[in-house]
C-alpha cells in the first residue's frame, strides 16, 4: 500500500489516510447560519478522508462575509454542527472546524445593522461582494481599534468552544486566503502602526494571541493553523511572501500544533515564488499541502518528503468516495460548476460512488 493511503498520526489521533478533505464554501447553511441536515449527508458521505476539515465557519454574526454560511457561535449552530461530526464519526473519520472571520471581505448589508466590515486598515478591496440582493461592490472597511482587538480573539475563543460542544476532532484557525487574520499578516493590507502592524512580529501579534486564546479550550495538537502566502484572491498583496511567511511558519513551530495546512502558490496562477519545502522546513511538525494535487502529484509529494498530508478539493465535491478511487485509481467524476454555491441536493449530496456508477451503467445495458 502507498503512504498516501495508509494510516497516520496526527498528534494523538490516527488518521485512516493521509487525505485531508479540503475546506470548501458551499452556502447552504440554514437561515440564521445553523447547519442544515443536508450538510451532515454530504460531510458524511465524504467521511472516510484522512482528515475533514469543514467549511468556513464565521466565529460571530461581525465574522459572517456570505450568505448561507454556517456559524459556530450559537447553541443552535452547535446542535446543527454536532449532526455533521456524528456523520464523520461515523464512517470512523475526524473532523476540524475551520474558524474564520472575513474582516473586510463583507458588506454592510451581511452585517448587524448594517454596520461596516472591519479591516486592520481601512483599505477598500477590489472586486464584489457576494450578498443576499446579488454581487455588490466591497466598501471600504472600519479600521478596527487597537482596544477592539481583544473583542475579536475572543470571539475564536468562543467559537472553539462551540466546536468542542459539537463534537469536532479539533479546530483550524483560517489566516488565508484574504480573510481577516491574513489581512493582519500581509503588508499589502495591513498598513497600521499599532502593535498589530508594521514589522512581521508585529503582523503576526493577532494571529499568535488567537492561538493563544484557542489554546484555553483545545491543546495545541487539536489546532491547525490555515496559511496562503501568496494566494492573490479577495485582492491579497505581500511585498516578500517568501520571508514573511518563512518567519511565520518559524514562529508557530515553537508552539507545537496539530499541523500548519498551506495553499501553495496562487489559485490563479502556477508560477511561485515561495519555496514550499523550505517552508515546511521551518515550521518542522506536520505539514498539509494543497492546490491542484492529483493522484500522482500527490503520491509523489508523499515519496519525496515534501508533505505529510495532501488536503484535496474540488474532485471530492464530485467523489463522495474519492479515497476509494485513488486509492484503485479509478476514473474520477467531473463537479457541476453552477452548484458549486448554494441550492439544493443537486451537485451537492447526489453525486454517486463508482460502485453505483457501475450498476447504473449494467442497468443500462
């Protein structure tokens, strides 16, 4: 058997593989941001991954970027997430809430009174909002306060003790992809001159009091932490991605977490200037890599040492089995783009295994 399918400990937990299911936005939470019954099916469908990390959770009604998001800061969301985990229990899996905040990457009509997103700074990014009345220009967000911050470290810390009441293997703080943590982490967003700004050690002050805070309710092997060093999505700039992030990675190795998961390179673009290994290197415990990894890519990464888990995506919105059919390299079923984001069963939890594949086809036959 390849390492990529064979078990793993991460921390004290063995993993049945080495296959991570990646985090994906898919909005079809119910209203008031609880879990619907539809999203335990499709996460238990998907449960014999490695490891599952669930979808973008906001830590609070201020974190929330997206309609139909699920949160993991009410007693309701609990009871909504805890039938999501008990289906990954079930199929003998584990299962990391991924807590976000979106920061800037909002709009005043998804906040509490319609007040403005936060930011670090008040810097308007390029592009559109996704709102319930359609695609609206992003505004330019409130500059949090150096006295609000605290307000926000402890809404992760809330939202991780939610998690532990919903039965989650443990939590992966999300400081990428342009949400808020890396907006304090990346220069290109972040121009304050606080504690929470300026130097990289002091870009990185929010991130490691999150930790911090996280860690009064989980141990730092039941936390994950989300980078994506230069990842351009919800316009996202850093002037030297490779040593800041290089620092970064050097710093949380000194806390010994459950894993540091990293989208190598650009989602937009194949050429990268981080060396990865390098990273990897300087955080020293176990490493997840993502972005665009096939089956042989995948085992190849494994082989030549380069990572310790590979996180996988989109071919698991298609592939409810799709630890099975890489693990017999069997073919792999295309994902319908249009129900990506929102609806109903369609695209989301009525894909079939190869094996119904299969007996449809000699049905037909």
């Amino acid at each position: 058997m390849h390492e990529l399918f064979a078990p793993f400990m991460l921390s004290d937990m063995l993993l049945g593989n080495r296959i991570v299911m990646a985090p994906m936005t898919r909005n079809r939470a119910a209203p008031e941001g609880v879990p619907s019954p539809l999203m335990a099916i499709h996460y238990g469908q998907r449960g014999d991954a490695g490891l599952v990390i669930s979808e973008s959770a906001p830590v609070s009604a201020q974190g929330v970027g997206y309609p139909g998001t699920p949160g993991i800061y009410t007693e309701e969301q609990a009871q909504g997430w805890r039938k999501v985990t008990d289906a990954v229990h079930a199929k003998g899996g584990h299962i990391f809430a991924q807590l976000q905040h979106c920061g800037r990457i909002s709009h005043s009509s998804l906040q509490v009174n319609e007040e403005l997103p936060v930011a670090p700074s008040a810097i308007k990014p390029e592009g559109l909002a996704v709102t319930y009345g359609g695609m609206q220009p992003f505004l330019t967000p409130r500059e949090l306060t150096t006295a609000e911050i605290p307000k926000v470290v402890d809404q992760f810390k809330k939202a991780a003790a939610v998690a532990k009441a919903a039965g989650f293997n443990g939590v992966e703080i999300h400081a990428a992809n342009g949400y808020l943590i890396d907006q304090f982490l990346r220069d290109g967003s972040n121009q304050r001159s606080d504690r929470y700004g300026g130097s990289p050690p002091r870009r990185l002050t929010l991130l490691l009091e999150i930790v911090a805070a996280v860690s009064e309710i989980w141990p730092h092997g039941r936390i994950g932490v989300r980078f994506s060093p230069e990842n351009r999505f919800n316009d996202m700039y850093d002037s030297d991605p490779a040593a800041n992030f290089g620092y970064y990675a050097q710093e949380l190795s000194k806390l010994h977490l459950a894993y540091l998961h990293v989208l190598e390179g650009d989602m937009s673009a194949t050429v990268s200037a981080v060396d990865y290994r390098e990273l990897r290197r300087r955080f020293g415990g176990t490493y997840i890599a993502n972005n665009g990894y096939g089956r042989a890519r995948a085992m190849a990464a494994i082989e030549q040492g380069s990572a310790d888990l590979i996180a996988v995506g989109k071919p698991f919105i298609a592939n409810p089995d799709l630890v099975i059919r890489l693990r017999h390299d069997l073919p792999l079923a295309a994902p319908d783009s249009a129900t990506f984001y929102g609806g109903d069963v369609r695209g989301y939890t009525d894909y079939p295994t190869a094996t119904e594949q299969s007996l449809s086809t000699i049905a037909t036959v």
